[in-house]
C-alpha cells in the first residue's frame, strides 16, 4: 500500500522541555499527534498540581496558530509527595498520572524517589483514586550492570509493588527487554507498558557503528539484538497493553558531545513514520492503528481521537539539525533517510 489511514495518534510518553526549547520542539508533535503525556522532569521539577497546571498553559501558548493538540500532564514524585496531592491532581482534570524516577536514573532525575516505601501512603491514594502511575523501570545501584537494570527493577521494585496495590494502574515506561515484554505479558490487568520507535529499530550496537554515537544514547540503553526482535513480535501480535510512547527527548548538541553527554534521543519529528517504519518492516501495518491510536487511549480512560491522519509512502531525508534555541537539536537519523 502507498497509503495508510488511521486514527490521529498520541504519544503517551513525551518531553517537551520550557521556554524557547519548547516552541522549537512542540510543533513536530502537535503536526502528528492530538494529545501527549508530558514529562515532568523539567529544573526545577513539577512536583505540584500548580505548577503542572502552569506548565499546561505555556505548552497551550507556544503552539503555533491553527494546530490542535492536548498535554497531557504529570507530576514528578519525591520522598516528600503529599498523598493530599493526588486529590488536587485528580480533580484539575488535565493531570493524568504521577512520574516514578528513580533518583539519579536519567536525566533530571536527582530529586526522585529514592527508596518507594517512602512513596506508599501516596501510591495507596493514587491507587485509590484511579490515576496512573507512570514508572521508569531500572535500578541505579552502581553495582548492577547498565544492561541489568531494567530487568533488576522488575525483581525488587515493580513486580512487588504490582503485587502489594493490586488496583494501582501501572505504566511501564520505554521497555526494552524480553523480560519486560514477559512481565507485562503475565502480569494482572492495569499493567502496561509504552515502547519507543528506538528500541524496536535499534540495538545497541547501534551505539558504536563507525564509533560512539552519542545522539543514539538513552536510558533505558539500547539493548541486544533478541532483545529488539522480542519487542517486534510484541508490537506484531496487537496486545493492548503495549502502546505508543517515543520517549522524544531533546538535547542541544553540545550538551551531547560532551565528556559527559546527556541521555535522550530526539524523534518528534518523525513521531508516527518511525514507527511505520518498523511495522512495515515486520509485516505488521495493520497493527499500527490499535498501538498508537487505540489501546494507550483505553488504558488511560480517554476516548480515542475522531480525526484521522493519513501516511504516504514516501522517502525523505531527514536534516542534519534543527533550531533549539540558540543552539541545534540533532534528530534521529540525521542526515540519513526514514523510508516511510
């Protein structure tokens, strides 16, 4: 087929940034998509329903005329989370869940949570009240291997907090293991997971073709070959607990190319092709639709967008940068090809 019709998708994992970054970034996501959960980890973080509803609005001014899209916001939890927050986030109506960081597990993340027993009395009320809790999914013990943590996080921490708040609505954020794919596969309902255009086009050597790719690093990191095919097949079979989430993550180019470069890759400007592009890959066109138009819409409680968007098969050559402020923002396959 040459042409592909369906729902306006979301992204149900998405960052955004502030100020001048975010009128760069947010007009690649409001051509694709009708509405996004935006990340909290900005500096300082959005840890208050205030401040969620604040950030709301500078999203809704820097649109650009004539487009439509809707954030979706979250709070950043701390030790110090009021329960009593949950209440005010449930009843603004525009936050949708709370963000699990692990301190210090990627960007922004020093002031997470850093033990979840502290968080219990809050988890207990987000349980109680329906909303979602969105989980970045690896341990930060020093100890474990960088391509461990995921599936060490899914032994300590989730999969005991699954069990203790057997009501608690779980996302499992930017999976990308086979031992991710099994616990949500096996896992009770209210257990789901988000995947990024990335991890199903990428492994990790990726990371080292020709030498360090410093804009191919993220966290979670890029894992292995079987690991990539697991989540393929996943996404193949059309399970709805399995949805959208680019995990679209900006980053000016020298902050980068450092000594020490920032985790996150950059994708909204190919939101919904890259995607595409890996179903087609696998022969699983048809199952787009459902992933990143239909079931993450269902597992939040939203309804699914009437509008439609239609793909044209059609290669492009993505560019080398984009403007991000006064600095560049390199893209996912900068300067190479998406083929669809």
């Amino acid at each position: 087929m040459d042409t592909l019709t369906l729902r306006r998708p979301d992204d149900w994992h998405l960052h955004l940034r502030d100020g001048a970054a975010l009128q760069a970034v947010l007009p690649f996501t409001a051509a694709r998509f009708a509405r996004a959960i935006v990340m909290p980890n900005l500096k300082p973080p959005i840890t208050t329903t205030e401040q969620a509803l604040a950030y709301r609005r500078r999203i809704l001014d820097a649109l650009p005329a004539g487009m439509k899209f809707e954030p979706l916001m979250t709070l950043y939890l701390t030790d110090r989370t009021d329960p009593a927050e949950v209440d005010r986030a449930k009843a603004s109506g525009h936050v949708h869940g709370f963000k699990l960081y692990p301190a210090g597990a990627t960007t922004h993340s020093d002031a997470g949570v850093t033990d979840i027993r502290k968080i219990e009395p809050v988890l207990s009320r987000i349980s109680e009240l329906g909303v979602i809790l969105q989980v970045h999914g690896e341990v930060t013990d020093t100890g474990v291997d960088v391509f461990d943590r995921e599936a060490r996080f899914i032994d300590e921490v989730l999969a005991p907090t699954v069990e203790k708040f057997g009501r608690l609505k779980i996302v499992f954020e930017h999976i990308t293991t086979r031992a991710a794919v099994e616990f949500v596969l096996a896992a009770r309902s209210g257990v789901a997971a988000t995947i990024t255009p990335q991890h199903l086009l990428m492994n990790r050597n990726a990371l080292f073709t020709g030498g360090i790719r410093p804009h191919l690093y993220c966290l979670p990191v890029l894992k292995t070959e079987r690991d990539r095919l697991r989540l393929l097949e996943v996404v193949a079979s059309g399970h709805p607990r399995f949805f959208l989430g680019t995990d679209s993550a900006p980053h000016a180019r020298h902050t980068k190319e450092a000594a020490c470069g920032c985790a996150g890759i950059f994708s909204s400007h190919a939101g919904i092709e890259l995607y595409a592009e890996a179903f087609e890959a696998i022969g699983a066109l048809p199952r787009l639709e459902g992933f990143a138009s239909q079931f993450g819409a269902d597992f939040y409680g939203l309804p699914q967008n009437a509008e439609k968007i239609t793909l044209v098969r059609e290669e492009w050559d993505v560019p080398a940068h984009y403007p991000f402020d006064a600095a560049e923002l390199v893209p996912l396959r900068a300067s190479e090809r998406v083929s669809s």
